[in-house]
C-alpha cells in the first residue's frame, strides 16, 4: 500500500485543481493519498510516481505481476469527465486506444492498460512535428464511431457549446465569441459529420503502442468530427506556435485531414478557429488570472 505521508503531487496538477476547485480541490489533494492507497489495495496494485503530464487528473504508473496500468483520477471538478472517458475507452475495446481494465466511481478513477513504448506523438515526432499529421489521420479513422444509442456517461459537444455561450454576459472577446457560435451552430447543423469522437486529440493524447500509435485520455462526446480535427491543429499550433512557416505548415495539414475525411477544408479551418476560442473561453471563465488574451491566436485560421 501507498505511505500515506504527505507527498509533492506535480505542480501543474496542483495549479489547476486549486484555481478550478478551490478549497475542494485542496482538500481532494490532501486526501489523495489516502484515495491512492485504497485504489492500490482494491485493484491489488502499486504506484510508482504521477507522471507530469497529469496537468488536471492523478495520472501514475500502477503494476502488479500481472498488470502494467496506469491508474488516473479525477479531481472534484464541477462536470465530472472521467466516466466518459471509461464509456469511450469501453466502446473501443482495446481498439486504436488503450484497454480500460476497470472502474471505481467512488473515487472516481479508473484503470487501464499501458501503453508501450508509450512515446506520445508531442515526443516521438520532435524533430519532425508536422509528420505526425498522416499517423494521426491514421488513428481519427480508426476510432471514431457512430453516435451511440445509449448516452449514458457520454458528453455532448452541444452542452459544452450552450455552456459556451455564456461570454454574452462577459468580458470575453464578443466578436470572437459571436463568430465562433455561428460556426458551431453551422457544424451542429451537418448532421452528416456527426459521431462518437475523442473529444481531446492532440499529439499528447496519441502514444506509441508497438509499432502503431492508440489514443489515450478521450472525453467521449457526441459532436461533429470537425471539432476532433479542430483539436489536434490547434495543439500542433500552440506546440509550433511561433517557429517557421507555422501557419503555411498548418493550413496544409488542414488540408490533408480535409481531404481524408471528405470534409470542406473551410469548414475545417472555422472549427479549428472555434475550438481556439472556445478553448480561451474556458480559461478565461475557470482560472482567469492565467488568461493572456489567447482568443487571438483564433486569427491564424483566418475566417
């Protein structure tokens, strides 16, 4: 079992739980040793230190004899996500994402099987980010889904949206907030691009797994496969964000998911420019002393 002593969980975990929970989210840190040692016990595993990627969940290696895991849990956040992600991890089965091996809703955690190498695509394709475009093509065919017939655990790109527009009653940027729900409301209208996308892609989220590469950390959400594309471009953005030919390399991959998925490559780039402001709207709305005007990288895709 853990030693329940007081430990260092990594600062950016520590960083956002604070802002978004407040005095939850400290007592939920305080406690997480104790949460750790039961989930230990109960799955009959150990944990070695929380990876420090795990920037808003627990994230730690967890093994047994006969179990190389990882071992994530959720913080007490206001809309609790990691059930979604276990429904998506479940639906896939194992299938171009990692297995899920089990679920504790009490503490809301879960477990699932890890990945190796397990180099994410941010690491794997350092010295040639923008080759990561055509594997991560490879791997957006392989999970997306037809919406399912049970919503039960699965989030829905229409409510993080309608949530969305409260900016009206803002500071935030209104021309970019208008701009980016007239988007949403044309892809919301294309029923035909709706599935059960990944909700979180990014080359973060997109690991080595023998000689392939499976997603790990889906939020499970019904909405148009736009807004998955919209995610990986704009991580790949903020990863090469300010370096060469960014925007010329950015616009070609675009391109090149556009022409994969048989999608408009404009509609690609106004959701791209939506999940941008979207994205800056969650920062400015949850912790926003850490918010630096990023609605304005949204103008790269120009639309």
């Amino acid at each position: 079992m853990t030693d329940l002593k007081p430990y260092q969980p990594p600062a950016e975990l520590v960083t956002h739980v604070t802002a978004i929970c407040v005095d939850a989210g400290a007592a939920w840190l305080a406690d997480l040793p104790r949460i750790v040692s039961e989930l230990e016990e109960k799955w009959s595993v150990k944990t070695e230190a929380a990876f420090e990627k795990g920037e808003f969940n627990y994230v730690a290696p967890a093994r047994s004899a006969t179990v190389d895991a990882v071992l994530k849990i959720s913080p007490p956040y206001r809309t609790i996500e990691i059930f979604a992600e276990a429904e998506f991890l479940r639906a896939r089965g194992g299938s171009g994402a990692a297995r899920l091996l089990d679920v504790d809703r009490e503490h809301q955690a879960i477990l699932i099987e890890r990945e190796r190498p397990g180099d994410s695509m941010d690491v794997h394709f350092a010295d040639d980010p923008f080759a990561c475009v055509e594997p991560a093509i490879d791997v957006l065919k392989a999970i997306i889904l037809p919406p399912p017939s049970s919503e039960v655990d699965v989030q829905s790109l229409d409510i993080w949206f309608e949530r969305f527009l409260r900016f009206r009653e803002t500071a935030f940027p209104q021309d970019y907030g208008e701009r980016a729900a007239t988007i949403y409301e044309k892809l919301r209208n294309d029923t035909g691009g709706i599935f059960y996308i990944h909700g979180d892609l990014h080359p973060g989220n997109i690991v080595s797994s023998g000689d392939g590469f499976v997603v790990i950390d889906p939020k499970g959400l019904i909405g148009h496969l736009a807004y998955d594309i919209s995610v990986f471009l704009n991580n790949l953005h903020w990863w090469q964000k300010g370096k060469p030919g960014v925007k010329e390399n950015l616009f070609t991959a675009a391109e090149k998911f556009a022409k994969a998925f048989a999608i408009d490559g404009r509609l690609i780039r106004e959701a791209a420019f939506a999940g941008m402001v979207i994205g800056a709207w969650w920062t400015f709305d949850e912790m926003p002393e850490q918010y630096n005007n990023e609605v304005a990288l949204a103008d790269i895709w120009e639309v």
